[in-house]
C-alpha cells in the first residue's frame, strides 16, 4: 500500500559500548554513548511501491531477526571478553576449561544408534552408528560400539563390560560381509575385543578375549579370559575354549551354564541401579552426601546395646537383588 513503511533502525543504535571501551572511552562514558544512540529516533522510509502489507511484514520479521542476532552474538562476545580478562587476572593459576566432545549415541553418516529405551548406556561409552541395543542390555564404561561401515546388533539383557571394543568389519578377504551380532543373555567380560563375529545366545566371552572376523560362538558357548580366537573359528555349543590362539578344552559343566544365566541377570539388575545414579541432579547428589555423611558413623552393634533403633533413609537403601539381605549373610555360628 501507499502509506505503509518499513522501520529501518540505523546501524549505531546496535553499538556496543564494549567497542567503545576498546576504543578507549571511559565505562560511563561508552555507556552513556551507547545508550544515546540506542534512545536516537528511528528514521521511517517509505516502501516500495506495489508492495503489500504481508511483503512489508516479511521484511519487518526478518529485520527484527537480524536485530535479535545481532543482540544474541554481541552478548555473547562480551562473555567471552570477560572470561579473557578473568584469565589474565588470574596469571599463574589460571585454569582453563575444555568442553568435551564425547558424544555417548553418536550418528556417523545417515546411521543412527537405535537403544531401547530400558537398556543402559554408561555416560563414557560410545555407541557410534548402525548399532541396536535391545530390551534390559547395558553398555558399560568406557565401552565403544562402532558401526559406521557395518551393523551392530545386540540383544536382550545382554551385557558388555567396562572398556570393551566391538566393531564390524565391510567385508573380509574372501569378501564376506561381516556385522558383529550378540545375541541375548550374553556376557562380554571387561576389555574384551569383538570384531565382525557372532555371540549366540547365553554365551560368555571372558576378560582379554579377542575374537576375530568370521567368528561363531554357538549357544551356551565359552571364551576364557585372555583367549585369541582365530578368523573363522567356530565354537560348538556347551564347549569351553581358551588359549593363544584358542583351542578346545572341555565340556561346560551344568554350574557354569546356570552361571551365564545368572551373570546376565545379575548385570540387568545392577545396570538399573547404575541408570537411576546417572539420572540423579545435582540436588539429589548433594542431599545424598549429606545423609551419607549423617549415618556414616552409626555402629549398629553400638546401638543396640544403647536401645537405640535407627531408621536408614530409602535413598541409601539398595535393591535386594543387588545387595543381598542380612538373613542370608547370617551363618548358623553368628546367631
């Protein structure tokens, strides 16, 4: 329309009076300056001929998001400008903070980590790419789970311990492709290497183990700890294997079946306890030290001779499943 304009703001109303103190006015001074040019009275310029109310609306909208841009980037280096004067105040002991990269569920081209939503994913692993975690695992510390130039899968209430390396392999020599699949009930021993093999289900490869491309480790299969299984080794179902490189060695008994069972389901358990910590504010962390710090001194064996009767708070109280109670850790000889 005829009569609509377009505010245009001049460029010295978004001056800063930081530039004005680099320039070597005086704090007040700059800061009256800036606030003078913010207060200055803005110019109004007629639009265009032709144009429209919303054209006139578009081109408002987009100055204002220039103006809050420019705002939001002037905050911004300011901050920055006193970090750099609070570092150079503090000379010698200065400390400089390094923001971390890490990433715990990482993409890596078009590949993204798919973790179920009750599995748990230890802060300082890494779960890079196509990779699945089912239902009740848990990704341990220090764990990196690399699927960029092939897929990781892993099953239910399977564990991967602290630090251990699992990655896939494009295709071997004989050009194969070779994913890395872990089945479910499985336990992955701290440090393990698992790289473009399959763990079937309720299998156990022990602390050290490397396993090699092409590897199959059948149900109820065994690795002790520090083995190297060969490219292509299979391990038959109920075997236990060991050794550099690994060879046969027994049968699996019936203890250590139930074993393997058990340490899945042990690790399904601690990994919620794990969460629920890694879920904790800084709060909940402090107020926790607290009541640590209130009942870290109190004898049970004291109190009783006293007739004193105290109540542990629930947040110090752990799942039974996680640490067993005192009717089960009483020997006959102690009652």
């Amino acid at each position: 329309m005829k009569g609509d304009t377009v505010i245009s703001s001049p460029a010295k109303t978004l001056l800063p009076s930081r530039l004005l103190l680099l320039a070597g006015l005086p704090f007040p001074l700059a800061l009256s300056v800036s606030s003078i040019a913010a207060a200055a009275p803005f110019t109004p310029s007629p639009a265009p001929k032709g144009t429209t109310c919303l054209v006139a609306l578009a081109i408002s909208m987009g100055t204002l998001g220039r103006v809050i841009y420019t705002v939001g980037f002037w905050i911004r280096e300011t901050g920055q400008a006193i970090d750099r004067l609070g570092s150079r105040l503090q000379g010698n002991y200065l400390f400089q903070e390094q923001i971390s990269r890490h990433r715990t569920l990482m993409n890596i081209f078009d590949k993204v980590p798919n973790v179920h939503k009750d599995a748990f994913v230890a802060p300082s692993a890494s779960v890079i790419g196509d990779v699945q975690v089912g239902h009740g695992s848990s990704i341990w510390y220090g764990c990196v789970l690399r699927g960029d130039v092939n897929s990781i899968y892993v099953g239910s209430g399977t564990n991967i311990q602290d630090n251990s390396l699992v990655h896939v392999a494009k295709s071997n020599l004989s050009g194969k492709v070779l994913p890395t699949i872990i089945g479910d009930n499985v336990t992955v021993g701290h440090s393990a290497v698992l790289h473009g093999c399959t763990v079937e289900n309720e299998s156990f490869v022990g602390m050290g183990a490397v396993l090699l491309d092409g590897v199959v480790v059948e149900e109820h299969g065994m690795v002790a700890a520090g083995s190297l299984v060969r490219q292509n080794t299979k391990i038959p179902s109920g075997e236990v294997w060991g050794g550099n490189p690994a060879k046969f060695l027994r049968k699996l008994t019936d203890e250590e079946r139930a074993f393997i069972a058990q340490s899945a389901t042990s690790y399904t358990n601690l990994a919620q306890v794990h969460a629920a910590e890694n879920s904790k504010s800084f709060d909940e962390i402090e107020f926790e030290k607290l009541l640590r710090k209130r009942f870290a001194r109190r004898d049970e064996e004291y109190d009783s001779m006293l007739g004193i009767v105290r109540e542990t708070p629930a947040e110090l109280i752990l799942p039974d499943n996680i640490l067993p109670d005192k009717a089960r850790a009483t020997t006959p000889s102690s009652q």
